[in-house]
C-alpha cells in the first residue's frame, strides 16, 4: 500500500543519493581523502633550484651537473624525510615529521580520518525530523479532516520554519554580519553570485508555490496529510535543514557542496511525486528543481575558488561539529 510505495521510492532516492556523491568523488579524488606527501626532490630539480636563486657558493654554470657535484641519491635518513632549501649546496636540509611515524595526530583536517560519526548524525536527524513530521500527519489525519483553509498555511509555515522540528540548529545566515551576503565575507563568491537580497525573495516565492502545490497534492490525494507525495516533499525539507546546517552553522564548504547533491535530488523526486498526483502542482513546484539546480552550481563553484579546498567529507578534529538539540527547543529561531 501507501507505506510499501513509500519505502521502495525512498530506496531509490537513496541510491541516487549515493550515486552522486560517487560522483562527486570520481570528479575530485584528491578530496575525498588524504593524498599528499611530502615531495622527494631529484637531484636535477635540486640543481635547478639552486640555479635558481643563484647559488653564492658555486658559479652558475651549464657544465656543472648534479652527477659532477656528488649529490647524495635521496635526503632520507632513518625515516626521516628532507626538504631542500632554496639553495641545496648553501644551507643544511630541514627534517620534516615523517607522517607514516606514530606520531601523526596533528595532521591537517584535510589528512584527518573521516568523521563518520557527523556523517551518521546527519543521517539521524533528517530521520528524526520526518519521522516527528511524518507522525503529526497521521495523528492529524486519525483525529480530524484538516479543512483546505488550513492546509495552504500550514505548507507554507512548514516550507519556511520545518528546521523547528530538526536536532541540528539549521538558522538562515546572518546577513547582517555578512554585509548583506548569503555566504561569511571572508568566504570568495563568483562574479555571477545573485545580491544578498535576492534569496529571501526566491525563497519566499519558493514557499508559495510549494504551498499551493501542497494544497493541490491534499486535495487529490483524498484530503490527507499522510500520502507519499506531500511525505516527499518532508523528505525534502528536512534534508534541506541538514544542508543548512553544515553550510550556515558548521561552514563545511566540502560537505555542502556533497550535501547539496542530496537536496536536489530530493526535489527531484518531490517533483516527480507531485507530477504523479496531479501534474499541475508538479508544474508548480518544478521552480523549485530548477533553483536549486543554480544553487548547486554556485555551491560546487564556491567550494572550489576557496582554497585550499575543503575536503568533501567531514574530518574529525576539525572542530566544525555542530551539537545536537532537542527538536521544537528552537521555535522562536530566526
């Protein structure tokens, strides 16, 4: 029935989840998990770099060669590795920690294990959510027949205040500190990013048509809160809040540009629901596909031009980590 349709649908929105988060990682390899190491220098780059600054003990010359000069093969000593100075023949080598040896736990965020425990936490609040969400429809739908009057601001308080139901403070950004910018200052933007204050008027327009589009799914669907559709688009909503989370409160650039793939893909299937229960409210909430689709893009972008670039997954020992909450413990959030 209306529960097995449910499930089936959330398997494949998962795998597409999955899928895009593959590839995202097949795209940039390199920040999915720790790959640098220190360089060992040949000795023709050595020579070169020598030449280079201009070597005061030695004349620069083109018949001097590394072979005639007696370098040694490799600088590596009992496991420990060598930077080259800018001048290899004129200043000792500097040791560098070994980051094989056991004493690696200052490691840069970016070499850092993943955390899989945030990873999990986001999971658990996004099930949390719809389930809390999911439970208040049916107890609605067993108690009364809500009235359409209702319904339409219900959707819309919903597609603007669902974080209130979230165990992750998921706030808009302060536009105030950020001189008006969805994103911190210090944080770089392409040319092509809209102003400040064009997001709250798309949202807002978003919230409408999601709305009406609801109101429209409720009435086909036999005039219940309870139904696949308007469930999808809870999926939605609370996968959003999560977004919102990493991105406003825990600032993980990498993160939000993977997590971000997930929203748009819920909205895709929330689409794709609507559509199926009367095509004209998928047409309505199709606006929303199609933003989120340009907000993607500047997440990815902004992800990128910001380096060095975060990696993709959390790291542990970051310390970005947002605490969990009680949900409705933030209703009067702004």
């Amino acid at each position: 029935g209306v529960v097995a349709a449910w499930i089936r649908t959330m398997a494949s929105t998962l795998a597409l989840c999955l899928s895009l988060t593959a590839a995202a990682a097949a795209i940039c390899p390199n920040s999915m998990g720790p790959t640098s190491r220190p360089v060992r220098m040949s000795r023709t780059a050595v020579w070169g770099q020598s030449q280079a600054v201009g070597c005061r003990s030695l004349p620069v010359s083109s018949s001097l060669t590394p072979m005639g000069l007696g370098l040694p093969r490799k600088l590596q000593l009992r496991g420990a590795r060598f930077a080259a100075p800018p001048c290899a023949l004129c200043a000792e080598p500097k040791p560098i920690e070994d980051s094989s040896s056991d004493g690696s736990d200052s490691a840069p965020p970016s070499e850092a294990a993943i955390d899989w425990l945030a990873i999990g936490k986001y999971k658990l609040a996004v099930v949390t959510q719809v389930g809390l969400i999911a439970a208040l429809f049916r107890a609605t739908d067993a108690l009364v027949t809500l009235r359409a009057p209702l319904v339409w601001p219900l959707f819309f308080f919903l597609s603007l205040r669902s974080r209130i139901f979230s165990p992750l403070p998921a706030s808009r950004p302060n536009r105030s500190a950020q001189n008006g910018n969805a994103t911190p200052v210090e944080t770089k933007r392409p040319s092509w990013t809209p102003p400040g204050i064009a997001f709250p008027i798309i949202w807002l327009s978003i919230s409408v048509l999601r709305a009406t589009s609801s109101l429209l799914v409720w009435r086909a669907c036999g005039r219940v809160l309870f139904t696949p559709p308007l469930l999808f688009l809870i999926l939605h909503l609370c996968i959003g809040d999560a977004w919102n989370c990493i991105t406003n409160i825990e600032r993980r650039l990498g993160t939000s540009a993977v997590g971000v793939l997930y929203v748009l893909a819920s909205v895709i299937a929330a689409v794709a629901a609507y559509r199926r229960a009367t095509p004209l409210a998928g047409a309505l909430l199709a606006p929303s596909a199609v933003w989120l689709t340009i907000a993607s893009v500047l997440t990815w972008t902004i992800w990128n031009i910001n380096e060095p670039r975060q990696p993709l997954l959390p790291r542990k020992g970051d310390g970005k980590g947002a605490p969990l909450r009680l949900p409705l413990s933030n209703i009067f959030e702004k």
